[in-house]
C-alpha cells in the first residue's frame, strides 16, 4: 500500500516541480509518442529536437515492440537503422525489420551490412529474403559466387521467399549461372512457390529429381495435399533411413533421432528435408572430412574436440577418436551427410507413405 502511493506521489511531484527524474521523463516520452502518432498529419523531420529526443528514449526503450515498428513506419527514422540491422538478425525471417531497414536505408545500407554482419547473419540473409524488391534481391545475388555452398543455400532459400527472389532464380536458372551443385536446392524450393507460373517455369528448367520407377516427382506444395498409409510408410523407413536415425529404440544412431520429428517440422519441411537435405543442415550435425597422417580418411560430425583428440562420429554411429598431433587437415564438406538421391531410391506413393508415417512421429502425451 505505501510503496504504490510513494510511487504516484513520487510522479506526480516531479511533474509538478518539472523534476527531470527517469520515471517522469519515461512518462512525458510515452505521453509525446501517444500524441504525435494520434495526429494526422505530423513532420517529424521538422519537430523540434525536444520532440525528436524523446521519441529517440522512447525507441530505445522499446526495440522490436508493436509501437516501436508502428512509430518508424509513419515517420520513417533514419537514426533507426542500426536498430533495425540488429532486429534483422536476432530473428530469422523478420519481414516487418527488413522492409524497414529497406525502405529507411535502401540497398547500400543491406550490402554494407552484408558486409560486416557476422553473428545472426544468416537471420539477416533470411530477413532481407522477404523484402519483396528487385533491388533488395540483387544485394542477396551477389552472394551466390565464391565457395562457400552452405550460405549460398541460405541464400537461396531467402531468395525463394518473394516474388521478386523466386524470378531471379529462375531468369539466373535460364542463364545457366546458378552452380550445379545449387540446381536441385533451387528447383526443390521453386517447385514449392504458391505460384503456378513459377512452378512450371520452375520444372521445364530444371526437373525434380526423378523418383524409382522413372519419371520426376511431382512439386511439393502438389506432394503435401496428398495423404499416405503410415504403417506402409514405416516399411520405407527401416529400408532407407533406419542405417542413420533413430525412432524410439529402432534404428541406428547417426543423424538425428526422429522420434519426435512429427511435433518439429511441418509436411511441407519434412518433404523438403527428405528430397533436398542440403537445403538447412541440423545444427551440430555438420559434416567434416579428416585426413590423419597415417592415411585414413574420416568422414562424419565432430562430437569432441578437446586438447588433444578429435573425436568423430561416422556413418554406422560409431565415434572414432583421433589423437590431434596425427590430424593433417580437417575440412568442412560442402553438403549434408545425409545423402541427397534417397528419393530416387523410392516410388512417389512410398515418399508420400514415409512422409505421413514420420508425421505421426510425436511426443507421447503422458
Ligand atoms: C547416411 C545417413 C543418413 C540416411 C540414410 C538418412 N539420413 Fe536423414 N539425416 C542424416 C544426418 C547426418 C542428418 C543431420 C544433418 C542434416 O540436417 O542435413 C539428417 C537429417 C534428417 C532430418 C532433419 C532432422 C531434424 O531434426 O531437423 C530428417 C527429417 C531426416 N534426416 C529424415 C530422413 C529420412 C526420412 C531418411 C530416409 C529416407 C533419412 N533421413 C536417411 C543422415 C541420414
């Protein structure tokens, strides 16, 4: 009781005596944001530096909240972009920052940021991937040269998430300029776009993979509409996928255990996972190739790496430990572990079968 009216005392003398304590200042910045986004018509450019101070408090205060996107839409803030560099990659996919930071900033800012971003970058790639603008989609572009195939994935799957992203692919599809070993992430995503000009461009220029029996599947967004026999579907994976994952006590421990994979991704990932594995590689499952100096080669995830072994888990799950002064290189592999031509190892009715057994792979509810 004394404390809450300590409090409202406390306010109420310092807005009376003018007082310039923290809490008065915090509540005279709400109240100047409250006013200027209820009028119409207000110049925030021509405001007066008071005004402008205490909307910069209030900002700050606030980052990433609904008034804070509400306030730099209607006035435009350039001294936000730093904030908004920073919201594009705490989040992946954050579509209301990006086009922000688009709209305030333009291109440069995003290739300038592309620059220096290193942690979240590929939150920041994936953010600016729904900026639905030729311009926006040139600055994601630029990345796809070089080696670097893991970001380049990044790259594409921001790509594929605008209209104006999924055009590029496929004009840069036409050009032959997309790396061969990016070919099938491209059309497996394309073939997933909700417009049916682009899935058909899509498939005349670069055909999904083919599936056994001849023929190439048909495009994902066609595949999760289709339902499946799951007890069929379990068949499939004791046949192609038992070798590297788990469910419940099934199965060998390689890839992640899928016991609960039902709960995690959606149909639509779960189809992209199988057919295009390259696509977003499980963290802490990325692969490596060792060569020792006594001529073994290893190819597998670390799951050690202390001072003195370097410890492997191979295909098969076994871990096979490396004393350190015997590693002669260890390179990163380009692509998943988990191999990309499953698909082609099965009919389309036993894809959409494994696919409906692995969603009802679910947390038992207890
Ligand atoms: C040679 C081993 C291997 C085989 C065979 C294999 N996988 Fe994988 N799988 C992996 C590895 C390693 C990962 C983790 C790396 C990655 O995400 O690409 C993975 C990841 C996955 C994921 C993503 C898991 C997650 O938690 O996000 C799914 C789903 C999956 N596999 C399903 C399958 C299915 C279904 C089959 C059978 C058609 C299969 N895998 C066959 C090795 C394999």
């Amino acid at each position: 009781m004394f404390r809450i009216s300590f409090k409202i005392y406390v306010i109420a003398l310092s807005a009376l005596l003018g007082c310039e304590s923290a809490r008065a200042d915090e509540a005279r910045d709400a109240l100047i944001v409250q006013t200027i986004l209820k009028l119409e018509s207000f110049d925030y450019e021509k405001s007066s530096s008071k005004v402008k101070d205490s909307v910069s408090r209030y900002l700050q205060k606030n980052v990433g909240s609904e008034e804070y996107y509400t306030l730099v839409e209607k006035f435009l803030i350039e001294g936000q972009l730093s904030n908004l560099q920073r919201l594009c990659s705490q989040k992946e996919s954050n579509s209301r920052a990006a086009n922000l930071l688009f709209k305030i900033g333009g291109k440069s800012v995003i290739a300038s940021t592309l620059k220096i971003v290193d942690g979240g970058r590929d939150n920041f790639i994936k953010s600016i991937g729904s900026v639905n603008d030729p311009e926006a989609v040139s600055v994601l572009q630029d990345l796809l040269s070089g080696d670097n195939y893991k970001e380049m994935r990044v790259v594409i799957g921001a790509m594929s998430n605008s209209p104006a992203g999924q055009e590029r692919l496929l004009d840069l599809c036409a050009a032959k300029k997309i790396p061969s070993q990016l070919k099938q992430d491209v059309s497996i995503l394309l073939s997933g776009s909700v417009d049916p000009v682009v899935r058909s461009r899509a498939a005349k220029l670069i055909p999904l993979p083919a599936s056994l029996g001849g023929g190439s599947l048909p495009p994902v967004n066609e595949l999760v509409a289709l339902r499946g026999d799951s007890k069929k579907g379990e068949i499939v994976y004791l046949r192609s996928c038992f070798t590297c994952h788990k469910v419940g006590e099934k199965g060998i421990d390689f890839g992640p255990a899928l016991s609960e994979i039902g709960d995690k991704l959606a149909r639509e990932a779960m189809y992209v996972s199988i057919m295009s594995p390259n696509q977003a590689i499980s963290f802490g499952y990325e692969g490596f190739t060792v060569k020792t100096k006594t001529g073994n080669t290893l190819i597998g995830y670390v799951v050690s790496d202390g001072d003195n072994e370097l410890a492997m888990k191979v295909p098969g799950g076994a871990v096979i430990s490396t004393d350190k002064s015997k590693v002669e290189s260890r390179v990163p592999l380009a692509v998943s572990l988990m191999p990309s031509g499953l698909v082609s190892t099965m009919t389309k009715d036993e894809l959409v079968n494994l696919v409906e057994y692995l969603m009802t792979l679910k947390k038992k509810s207890k």
